[in-house]
C-alpha cells in the first residue's frame, strides 16, 4: 500500500473521530457549569482601573 494511501485513509478515519472529540471536549469545556464567574472576571479586567481617570502628563496639557 502507497505512503500516501494509508495516510488518507487514517486522516479519514481515526484522525476525524480524533478532532471531533477534541473539538467536543473543547466546547464543552468552554461552556461547562460554573465557568460564568471566571470568565466575566476576565472580561473585566481591561475596565478595573475606570473608577478614576488616568492621571495627565505634562507633556500632554502642553499640546491641548
């Protein structure tokens, strides 16, 4: 049997079954139970430091 043949015919097979279930265990790892609070605590954190402006340069009020 050719080297490209049997290649095929595993990537057809078995490598398939392999991704769809890394692909489902993937999914369902994203979207298990109790995985909300972490995942809101880190789409917060780009606005945790928004309870007071960052301070301005002095470089910065010379140019407005």
């Amino acid at each position: 049997m050719e080297t490209y043949t049997l290649l095929r015919q595993f990537a057809d097979s078995w490598m398939l079954l392999f991704l769809f279930l890394v692909f489902s265990g993937v999914i369902f790892w994203a979207f298990r139970p109790g995985s909300k609070a972490a995942y809101q605590e880190t789409a917060s954190i780009p606005f945790r430091n928004d309870d007071a402006p960052a301070p301005q340069s002095a470089d910065s009020q010379d140019e407005g």
